[in-house]
C-alpha cells in the first residue's frame, strides 16, 4: 500500500465527513431508538457501546471499507504467522505467542516457540510460588516481604498498570514495588522502607543494558552487599527477565534465576512474559493464567470476528475518523476505577511509541495524520480537572470511558455514585445542553431575563462530542487481559491504516545515545562548547552549582 489517502474509502470518508459533519448525535439518537442495539458489541464480560459517535451506517460501511482496502485481516494473519512485520528491525511480532492457549504451534524461522514459552512460564510459576509459599529464603533465612521491579517503559509499564489493577487479586503480607526512574529520590524513597534480608529485586530488562535500569541495579547491588556483605548470598536477593541472558550472569544473577525474553516480543508488549514476574508474585501464577486467557480471547476474538463485529477494528476505524478527518489531536482514556490509575500511562506507551510515526513502511515521510496524543486520568478525578475542556473547549477530544458494573468489595452507595458520574458525563458530551434547555433552567431558578441573556453563552455546552463506553463485570484477571488485548490490536490495525511500522521505536534512540556524550562531559567535569549555546550555558551552569562530591 502507498498509503491510504489513495484508498477510494478514504476518498469516500472525506464526503461522508461533509455530510455528516453538520449533523448532532443527539438528532442522530432522537430518530433511532434502535442506535445502542446496532452499535454495541459483547465479548465475555464486556459491553462495547460505540453508539456515541459521530457515525451512521453510511460512515461505518465506509470505515469498514478503509479496513478492507488496508487489508487488516491480511495484515494480522501475517502478524500471527510469525513474518517480520517489524520490518525495520527484521523481526516478527509475536506477543499473541505468549497467551497462546490454542495447542497450535507458533513457527519463527521454521521452530516452534509454543514449547519454551511454556516452560518459561512454568518457571516463572514456580519462582512466583517459592516466594508466596515463603519457600524462598533470603541471605538469613527469612522470607522474601518485598519485591522491587527494576525496569523501565516496556519493562516496567505493563506490571505496574496491571498490579495496580489486580490489587484486590494480590496476597496481603507480599509489596511490590516498582523503581523505573534514574533521579535517586525514587530508589531512595523505596529502599528506605526496605529491609535488604527480605528484599527480592527484579532486574527486568530485555536488553540488560538500559541506563537506568542498570544504574538503579548497581545502587540495589550495593545496599544488599552493605547490609549482607557476602557476593555469593546475593543471588537470593537479585533475579533478572532479559534476552541477554550471558550479561545478566556476568553481572551477578544466578543462571537458574534468569528469566528468558524474545527478540520477537516488543518491550511494550511484553507484560505477558516473565516480565510480568512481579504481577505473578503478587496475584499468583492461576490469576495471571488467567489474565493470559482473556488476552487469547481478545486475540481469537480478533482474528475471528467479521469486521463490523471486531471490536478492536472498530475502536481503531473510529479513531481514524476522528484523527484524520476531523482533525482530533488527541484521544482520552478514562476508567472510572480506581485500581486502573496506571491505565492510561500504559497505554500512552503502547499507543504513542508504536503509532507515533512520521515515515511510512515504504521509508516516505507520511503527509496523513498518524497517531493521536494519548492522555488520561481516572474519571472522576478528570471530572473535577479537565473535563471543562472536554465539554466546552475548542478542541475535539474523542473518549473511551471504562467502568467495571461491580468491585470486588463493592460499596453499593459508591459504586451508585460512581455510575451515575459516568453515564451522565457520556450523556452530557453527546447531548451538549441547548439554548432552550439552558433558558429553562435559568427561567426556573428564577433570573431576570437579563441575567439569563448575560450567562446564556457560557451556561450551553455543544455537545457532539464522542465517547466509546467499556462495561465490564467486575475487573478481574481475565477481563484485564482482554482490555489490554484490545487495545494492542486496535493500535495494529491503526499502524496498518496508516502504512507504518507500529513496532518499532527508533525514537527513543537518539535522546539515549546524546545523553551518553553528555553524560562523559559531566563526569569529566570540565566546562563545554560542543553544543549549541543553550545546551553548552545549561552544562555549565550546572557543573559550577551541583555538590562537589558528586
Ligand atoms: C518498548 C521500548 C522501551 C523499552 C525500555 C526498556 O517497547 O522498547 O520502552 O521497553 O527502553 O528496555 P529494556 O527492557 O531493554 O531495559
């Protein structure tokens, strides 16, 4: 594909953009009373409401088009092959490998992986049982109380979120922590609560040489050899997830206590591996299974569905309208549940690092939109922020809005208040509030008319604003796997729309490789003029305030 400006779909969105640009969701809602029913879709315990969006059948036909022309359902067929999709860095996409319960072999250069990724999750479970059975014993014979993930983005993102999430799945007298940051207040604040005895750390990194993974390593190193003084005892209380097995050796790991990555799985897909192993100690090896299970029905799910029942494709289709035809920056994503706060973080990675291209699959800069700026908060607390701008700002800012119908200690007057807060919201920014609405409700509050003249303009809202709704059961293992999983494949069918590589990350690289330069600058510590003006005032500024003994 040369791209898909050239596609007769998307000549096609662009007049049903004219057309349907005038119209209001809230007349498209008066004249249908059969809108939810044709615009919804279930799979397992989850409810997909597209119907407040800015389409009809006309459009969606026509975005279901955009998905055939682009081939999406070629697309993942080679993606679930095994064929190098990642063409940039010559490799295949295989994270689906990873949840793969079907019995079918997965081939990548002819060998079936199926067999060591079960049995590196096997693994994975029986260290994650050694722990949480207190089998596993530290430097003096105690049991491991606290694990700490040193990781960072892919390594570090996906537990995180999901640990979070699963919290009411964890078991009580076990803390997981996650250090990703380099700046010392963060490895600090946490080893300051820490007893080094009791501590297991998790060196999660697919390449075992990230710079800040290892930097936080080396000073987790040194606090567990101060405290336990003997080298040979630290293996009780360091293991490491990487591809690069001989390095994580050489630095000290165990050989038995290496956990193994692919080259084929993408650090920001890879939360189903054993890098998960800090989610797997926490919520046990069945609840993680689990989790497993519901991404594989998303995945079967996706590679099964017709197009117009696919809900991953549609979620991506809809993005793209709003994208590229009506000129949305940006995609909200708010769950209204607490235990998903890391939610949108994740999923900013996910989305921007794999859709944030502007060279197509040919090596041509792209002259269409690609992906959106991704940002999000947990509902409520959006509400009280910056929902204003949602409602009555000047930009379209299109919404998926999460919400499970029930919480694992659910409090009914909460989670009562907690619905209401949400539907009324997804009504609010489809509805909008009229001239006419807003003149009532002044009349009935008594203003003169003068008064209501004056606040009219700021008192209406004008709506059309869209939002996708998930409705979930309760927000458990499996129904998080199938969340996540959804969201993977819309962002691959978008990166098909777009004709670019969605599973690479050249752009990372080039901030890593000038802080290395700099890095020997200040470590060398003499003042600088190989950069530009500002970079060179800002070395020298700092070399001349920062503490001498550093
Ligand atoms: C994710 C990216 C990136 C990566 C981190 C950590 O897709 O590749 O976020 O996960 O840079 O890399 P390591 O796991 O190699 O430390």
């Amino acid at each position: 594909m040369n791209g898909p400006t050239q596609l007769d779909a998307w000549k096609k969105l662009h007049r049903e953009y004219g057309r349907i640009r005038p119209l209001h969701m809230r007349d498209m809602f008066a004249t249908d009373a059969g809108r939810f029913d044709r615009y919804s879709l279930k799979l397992n315990d989850i409810l997909f409401d597209y119907s407040k969006n800015r389409i009809d059948e006309a459009v969606r036909e026509a975005l279901l088009d955009l998905a055939r022309e682009a081939d999406v359902e070629g697309w993942h067929e080679r993606m679930f092959r095994g064929e190098a999709i990642n063409h940039t860095e010559h490799r295949p996409v295989l994270h689906t490998a990873l949840r793969n319960f079907s019995g079918d072999p997965v081939l990548v250069d002819g060998v079936d992986v199926m067999p060591e990724v079960r049995s590196e999750l096997e693994r994975v479970r029986e260290l994650a049982e050694a722990i949480r059975s207190r089998r596993w014993r530290g430097a003096s014979n105690q049991p491991i109380t606290d694990v700490v993930n040193l990781g960072i983005g892919g390594s570090h993102l996906g537990p995180q979120m999901a640990v979070e999430a699963l919290k009411p799945y964890a078991i009580h007298d076990l803390n997981v922590h996650f250090v990703n940051n380099i700046d010392e207040n963060q490895i600090n604040n946490t080893l300051e609560r820490l007893v080094p005895e009791t501590t297991l750390f998790i060196i999660a990194s697919k390449s075992f040489t990230t710079q800040e993974t290892m930097i936080n390593a080396d000073t987790a190193r040194q606090w567990l050899l101060d405290r336990i003084g003997d080298e040979a005892l630290l293996s009780h209380h360091m293991v490491a997830v990487t591809s690069n097995t001989e390095a994580a050796v050489a630095y000290g790991v165990g050989r038995e206590n290496v956990f193994r990555m692919w080259d084929w799985v993408g650090g920001r897909y890879s939360m189903w591996s054993a890098i998960g192993l800090a989610l797997v100690i926490a919520i046990g090896p069945d609840n993680f299974e689990d989790m497993l299970r519901g991404a594989w029905e998303a995945d079967r799910h996706f590679r099964e569905a017709p197009l117009q029942e696919n809900i991953p494709v549609l979620m991506a289709l809809l993005g793209v309208w709003y994208n590229n035809f009506f000129g949305a920056e940006t995609h909200a994503v708010l769950p209204y549940d607490q235990n998903m706060h890391r939610f949108p973080a994740y999923l900013q990675q996910a989305d921007m690092e794999s859709n944030g291209k502007g060279v197509d699959r040919n090596g041509i800069p792209v002259t269409w939109q690609t992906g959106p700026i991704l940002f999000g908060e947990i509902g409520n607390a959006g509400q009280h922020a910056f929902y204003q701008l949602l409602h009555q700002g000047t930009k379209l800012v299109p919404a998926d809005m999460l919400v499970p119908v029930a919480n694992f200690r659910c409090i009914a007057r909460h989670h009562r208040a907690l619905m209401s807060n949400i539907l009324a919201q997804a009504e609010a920014l489809m509805k909008g509030k009229t001239e006419a609405e807003v003149r009532e409700e002044l009349g009935a509050a008594g203003l003169p008319e003068e008064e209501i003249a004056f606040l009219l303009p700021y008192k209406m809202f004008p709506g059309n604003r869209p939002t996708n709704t998930f409705l979930f059961r309760t927000l458990d293992p499996r129904t998080l796997g199938t969340l996540v999983a959804l969201y993977e494949h819309k962002i691959f069918v978008q990166g098909v729309i777009w004709n670019i590589n969605s599973y690479d990350q050249w752009g990372v690289e080039l901030g890593k490789v000038l802080a290395k330069g700099i890095l020997a600058e200040i470590e060398a510590g003499r003042p600088v003029d190989s950069h530009d003006a500002s970079t060179n005032g800002l070395i020298n500024y700092y070399l001349g305030l920062r503490p001498k003994k550093n």
